[in-house]
C-alpha cells in the first residue's frame, strides 16, 4: 500500500513542476511582448545547449581538466560548420555520427 506521505511528495512534485510553466501561459495570452524582450528570449535555448555541451566537450570527464584534444571537440568544430552552413539537422546529425566514429578509430 502506498503511504499518504509518498501520494503528497508525488502531488507537490507535481504542482512544483506545473506551476512555473502556467502560469506565465496564462498569465501572457493576453498580452504582447516588447519586441526587445522576445529577441532577448530568442537566445535562451542556444545560450542553455551551450551551457549543457560546453564542459563536456572540452573538459576530460576523469580529471576535470581542460583537454582541446578529445574526440568529441575535435569533432563538434567541423559538424558545428557543416550546421551552419546546410541548416540541415538530420544531415548534421549523420555528419557529426560519421565523423565521431573516424574519430575513434584515431584517437
């Protein structure tokens, strides 16, 4: 049987989790955004995989040190300039998945 303190634990994740995404739903139908404030909101979503894939492209996982030389950097430079320049995510995709896989058998 599932205790009562579990069910509450479970239904306040749950509030904490839905409340910070409706209410500003909500609160923003209405309303327009500055012009300033939707190209600043723009970079969030780059500025959050940066954040995510940064430390773990040019930090050694063992050590925690800087190291420029890991397969997985050396790779992201040229498939971040093949996204540029295609705007292709799936080939972007394969692209970076081809090069990784050459970069293992040298590394």
């Amino acid at each position: 049987m599932v205790s009562k303190a579990y069910l509450a634990v479970i239904l306040g994740m749950g509030i904490v989790t839905f409340l910070p995404r409706w209410l500003p739903l909500i609160y923003l139908t209405k309303r327009s955004l500055p012009s300033w404030l939707v190209e600043w909101l723009d970079f969030i979503p780059a500025a959050i995989l940066s954040a995510i894939l940064l430390p773990a492209l040019v930090t050694d996982s063992a050590t925690r040190s800087i190291d420029l030389w890991q397969p997985e950097f050396v790779v992201a430079i040229p498939t971040f300039v093949f996204a540029i320049l295609t705007k292709s995510l799936g080939g972007t995709v394969i692209v970076g998945m081809l090069l990784f896989g050459l970069a293992q058998k040298f590394f």
